[in-house]
C-alpha cells in the first residue's frame, strides 16, 4: 500500500485496508484526524484522502464500518474527563516518557496503550481532545501538566 495522497477514483474494497491499517495504529474508533496523521506518516506510497474516503462510503462511519471499525461517537468524549482527569493522565504518559511529553510522544504512548492487551487503562482522551480541553496549543498543555504537579505537590505535603 501506498501513502502518497492521490485524486484517483478508489473502490471500496481498495480503501477497507488502509482504514483497517490506521485502525490497527489508532485503535477501532478511529478519528478522521487519526486517519490524516496516519496519511501523512506512510510517505513511500499513494493512500485515499479522507474525501474520497467519505465520497466512495457515503459518511466517515460507514467506512468504518465496512473496515469492521467502530462508527458513531467518540469512545472518550472530552466531556468525559474533568480537568484533573486529565492532568492526571498527562502526568503518567509523561512519566512513562521519561519525562518528555510532546504531542507526538503522546500520540504514540496512547496508541501502545490502547494496543496493548494489559493496558490499565479502559480509556485514553485522544491528542484532539487534549487540544479541545487546553487551548493555546501544547506548550500551555504542559505549563497545565508542570502547574498541576505542583499543586499536587503542595496538597501531599500540607497533609503529611
């Protein structure tokens, strides 16, 4: 398969592989930001764009749909987490990424997560949501995640 984007004509049975292939990246609720990451990552070949996807299937869920992926609504809606939720989980992923946290290495820190079969986690905000969460990009992503590390320090040691 190839991922250079191309404006050919694509049938159905040409674009399932590489929706299941980004869902095998991404996980089964597959969002159309996943899908462009995964596009602009497979440089060596020519890969449908999202339009032509949402063109030949009609919407973005009947193509996942038919690549056997989960349609509808996001698994973790933004909505779903409070603020400190979240903090809490950057906090970790930083932690486990050797205290580098960028967005590509969230990205792929979530993504081994969720494929993982001892995942600890029964869900994971994408990087889009993140982003929805904490406006003004990711250096104020991580000036929230060094702010709530010092609270979080500051209330362990007032009660020890």
């Amino acid at each position: 398969m190839s991922t250079a984007v191309s404006s050919r004509k694509w049938s159905k049975e040409e674009i399932i592989p590489y929706l299941q292939q980004a869902g095998d990246k991404f996980g089964l609720h597959l969002a159309t930001y996943e899908y462009r990451v995964f596009v602009k990552k497979q440089h060596s070949q020519t890969c449908p764009e999202l339009n032509e996807i949402i063109a030949c299937f009609g919407d973005w869920n009947q193509a996942k749909l038919a690549a056997g992926l989960k349609p509808g609504e996001r698994a973790f809606p933004s909505n779903n987490y409070s603020e400190s939720e979240l903090l809490e989980l950057l906090v970790i992923a930083r932690k486990e990424c050797g205290g580098n946290l960028t967005c590509s290495t969230y990205i792929d820190w979530r993504n081994k997560q969720l494929t993982s079969p001892t995942c600890p986690y029964t869900a994971i905000p994408s990087y889009p949501t993140i982003m929805s969460r904490f406006p003004g990009g990711w250096k104020s992503v991580q000036q929230k995640i060094s702010e709530y590390e010092i609270s979080d320090l500051k209330v362990g040691a007032i009660e020890e």
